[in-house]
C-alpha cells in the first residue's frame, strides 16, 4: 500500500549490521539483536530510519519521534521478551527534524508527512513551504512505509511519549483539542487518562476497553487529514493502533505493549 507512486527504497547499509550485532543483557535470554540502518537524504542532510530485529517473530513496532525514548526503551524490553522488532527514525535526538535545502530551512513533524496534505500543512507551521521540500519530506515518509513493512502488518503499532496533562484521552472528549477526531472514548476510573491506546478499528477499541485500558477511537471518515500514521491508516482501511504513554511511564507502556503482543 505505497504511500506515493515510484517508493524510494535506499540500499541497506549492510556493513552496519555485523557491527550493530548485541545482546540485551538477561532479558533477552542469550539471543542477538541486530540494527538494520537505512540512511535516508533529506536535504542537504540524513535521517536514519533503523530497524532492530529481535530474530523472533512477532510485533513490528513504529516509533517516529526522536526524543520519545521512553516508548523506544518499552517497545525494546518488549521484543527482549517477545519478539518482533521496532523501526524508529533517528536523526537530532529531537521531536522535529530540520534540514536545508539550497538557502532555505525547514522543519516538519515526522508524525505528519504521510499525506500531501499533512506535508503542506507540517511544513508551513514550521515555517517555509516548497514543492521541492515537500518532495523531500515524502521521500522520507515512504522510506519509513517500506522499512516497516506496511503490507505484510496484520497490525500497525506506533509507540508515542507525551507530557502530563498536555495530551492524552481527555483531549478527545467534548470541548478538548481533539474533539471531532474520535467517535468514542473510555477512561477506567482512577487511571491516568496519559496513558491510553489510540485505534481505528471498532473491534479492537472493544478489546481494549474489556481490559480496562483507557482507549480512543478514531473517526476514520472524519478525522483532520493532518499527514498521521493513523490517519493515513484509517482511510485506507489498515488496522492501527497507538500505545500513547506519558514520559518516564515505561513500566505502563510496557503491559500495553505486552497486550497486545497477546492478542490475535
């Protein structure tokens, strides 16, 4: 499911991987890892999009912004234990990634370049707009899509970091800077609405919820067409599903994570 006709696909850095070759101390029970690094040009500069294999099947896990190393840190101990791998862009170290191209810089969010829109949009927030730049920003988009393996995926699974009471389920309620873009929300009482899946499938929500997670379902039909993963996976009918916690909540981002590497 290309995101944009003609995918650029960059040659794997395929030296890397010998180098990369760890082990994760006990929790991995003696089995390897490897780091899969594909260098990406945006601009005058790069972005590496790296895949880390656990060399044991299970759940591919999507982390698109630098500085969220909590969800990096749950979704490795995760694959430690169970499995699966983690594709994640690296760059800065920080949420936004800037680059230049001739005399102009520009800054996107690499949560919102899979559409044309989301590009556009991302792009004139942080400042200047181009059709080159755009195209740049694509590049890298559809780099991330093929390295994750979009089409093989019975489940997209992004992992996500946000601040206390800046973000979470609450903000999809009546009256939240999110309103419009759900169709339901459930918050368990006494929990941290920070801490909370975002869907887009009705029978997942329903999972979700039965376990007594906090959850939010997505209106796929009418959702701002912001440049998302998960919007771009709603309107094209892909199973996705964000593990949003706060920062320094790995231990919670964890058990969500290991949910759902229990169900089917």
């Amino acid at each position: 499911m290309p995101l944009f006709r003609n995918l650029y696909m960059p040659e794997r850095a395929a030296a890397l991987v010998g180098l990369c070759l760890a082990l994760w101390g006990t929790g991995c029970g003696g089995r390897g890892v490897v780091e899969d690094v594909t260098t990406v040009p945006v601009g005058a500069g790069a972005v590496e999009v790296v895949v880390t294999e656990s060399g044991r099947p299970g759940r591919t896990f999507l982390s698109l912004h630098d500085d969220e190393n909590t969800a990096v840190e749950a979704a490795r101990a995760v694959i430690r234990r169970h499995g699966g791998r983690l594709v994640e862009l690296r760059h800065t170290g920080e949420r936004n990634i800037t680059f230049t191209l001739g005399d102009t810089t520009y800054t996107f969010d690499p949560n919102r370049m899979f559409t044309p829109a989301g590009i556009e949009a991302t792009l004139r927030r942080f400042g200047a707009f181009s059709p080159a730049a755009a195209a740049e920003v694509r590049r890298l988009a559809e780099a991330v899509l093929v390295r994750a393996g979009l089409d093989t995926l019975s489940l997209v699974v992004a992992v996500h970091n946000n601040t206390d009471e800046n973000y979470s389920a609450a903000s999809y309620l009546p009256g939240g800077s999110e309103d419009g873009n759900a169709v339901e929300v459930f918050i368990a009482d006494g929990s941290d609405p920070d801490d909370f899946f975002f869907v887009t499938e009705r029978g997942l929500f329903e999972v979700v919820r039965a376990a007594g997670f906090n959850v939010v379902l997505q209106d796929n039909a009418r959702a701002t067409d912001d440049g998302s993963l998960s919007v771009y996976c709603g309107r094209r009918g892909i199973p996705y599903v964000n593990v949003e916690a706060e920062y320094g909540h790995r231990d919670v981002q964890e058990r969500m994570l290991a949910f759902l590497v229990r169900i089917s």
